[in-house]
C-alpha cells in the first residue's frame, strides 16, 4: 500500500464513524468520499487503465460533490467522472455508480455489462446481494457499507483487506 492510500483509508474510517448530519458534510460529500476509497482499495485486472472512468448512472445525486473526484489519482489511475443516461453509455466505464433512482435497472445494467471487471455500487437498500459490489447504507445516522466478494470476483476485481475491514458485512 502506498503512503497515500493510508491517509485517504484513515479518512474513509473516520467518516464512516462520522454521523452524517451536524458535521458540516452534507449525505453526498460524505458518499463522494467514500467512493474515492472503494476505487482506491480496489484491484482491476493486470494491467491497470491509464484512466478509470468513474460513471454515475441515472439521475445524479452527488452534483457538484462527485466532480471533485476527476483528475485525482487512485492507484496508478487518474480518475475521469461521466455522466451515463442510458446502459450503452456504460461502455467505456470501471466503476459504475447507480442512484437510488436507477435502481430499477440494475438488471438491464448487470447483463448489459456481463462479467466485466466494473466496480458497480450504490446507495440503493438491499442491492448487495443483486449483483452490487459495494452498497452504501444511512444506518442511524451513519454511513456505512457492505461488500460482496462473490460478485467482485466474478468480475475479476480485488478488494483490499482493509476495505473489507470497515464494511458491516461482507458476503463471500
């Protein structure tokens, strides 16, 4: 792990331990942010894209938020934000994030990419176990998520030890 995976991990933890109201961090500051380290935890298949395109699929809830993300580095990766309104769109993405109000697609969205190496998550309740690799999740005013390392695996993806620490759940 490099030196600046570490800080950005400390932050992922303690912002997972933040409660989301009354820190100065609104939802989807908190979920950008934790986006960035589910990519920067995350292995594709050898070797790595020049560029990740990081795709928000639907309506966008991050707004703003999300766009502070373009250019950062993850990995050996820099990252480029995209906005997706249709599933042929999702063509040239590696992470893959569905809103709330996308959520009905998401089987369109799963076959339409196959067993592609694309980090897919959401913040939809209850997708971990429909072919999500990370589901974010408000729980008591917290955020936090869970992993399913079957669907990552399948995709060819890894998903870092300490990343997998913080999640509630982990299915394998």
């Amino acid at each position: 792990m490099t030196r600046l995976r570490l800080p950005f991990l400390a932050l992922c933890a303690s912002l997972l331990a933040l409660p989301a109201a009354g820190q100065g961090f609104t939802e989807y500051q908190l979920k950008a942010g934790v986006l960035y380290n589910f990519i920067a935890f995350t292995t594709w298949p050898e070797p790595p894209p020049p560029v990740l395109n990081v795709c928000i699929y639907g309506t966008d809830p991050f707004g703003r938020e999300i766009d502070t993300l373009q250019g950062r580095r993850a990995g050996g990766s820099s990252l480029a934000i995209r906005r997706a309104g249709s599933v042929e769109a999702l063509a040239p993405c590696h992470v893959v994030f569905l809103g709330q109000a996308a959520i009905g697609n998401l089987p369109r969205v799963v076959e339409y990419l196959g067993n592609r190496p694309v980090l897919l998550v959401t913040d939809a309740p209850g997708s971990s176990a429909r072919g999500i690799v990370l589901n974010m999740d408000m729980q008591e005013g917290r955020l936090g998520f869970r992993a399913n390392l079957v669907e990552a695996r399948h995709r060819g993806l890894s998903l870092g030890s300490k990343l997998l620490r913080l999640a509630s759940e982990v299915v394998q």
